[in-house]
C-alpha cells in the first residue's frame, strides 16, 4: 500500500491534447521508476477542461521524487502545458455526488 493522490491539472491554452498525453504517459513512467504501484490509475475531465488524475504513489515514493531527475523533467513538461488546480476550484466539487468525464488511458 502507498500513497493515493488525486491531481488536477487545468491545461493552457491550446495545450489540451498534450496534456492528455502527458496524463497517458505519466503513471507508466512512474512505475518504470519504481515509484508508483500497479494499482489502476483514474483520469477525467471537468466541464472546464481540467483533468483529474487519481493513482498511488509507492511508499516513500513521493519523497524520492523530488530528487529525481526524470521525475523533475516529466513535471517540468507538465508546468509547460498546464496550471495544478486545488480541487476545491472546481464546481462540481461543491456537488453531494460529483460527476466528471471519464478518459481513457
């Protein structure tokens, strides 16, 4: 068991489609770091755009993260394409029963 994390990520403009394939690519690359589990990985969309990824770090994992250099470089792809956006932004989590796109990965 590690850590679960659910992310936001608004994208910037014109930068839809390559977010998306930053968010297909993003827990892979994370696995073949040794760094997330194999547990299912979750993305959807919001009414605005915002893409909501949920999956789960391997223990320690988050922390070790921060030290690696293609860890750092996938984020750095990520900060050119999109904003992080604090869940409780979005409208639908005012909702009893929030609904979002589902997206294939």
């Amino acid at each position: 068991m590690g850590d679960m994390v659910i992310v936001g990520y608004r994208p910037k403009p014109g930068c839809d489609a390559a977010l998306l394939e930053l968010v297909r690519t993003h827990v892979p690359e994370l696995r073949a770091l040794g760094l997330a589990t194999d547990r299912p990985t979750l993305a959807m969309k919001a009414q605005d755009g915002t893409i909501i990824e949920v999956f789960e770090w391997c223990t320690g994992a988050i922390a070790t993260a921060h030290h690696n250099s293609d860890v750092l470089a996938m984020w750095g792809r990520y900060a050119q394409v999109c904003d992080y956006v604090p869940l409780q932004e979005l409208p639908e989590m005012a909702q009893m029963f929030a609904q979002f796109v589902p997206i294939d990965l």
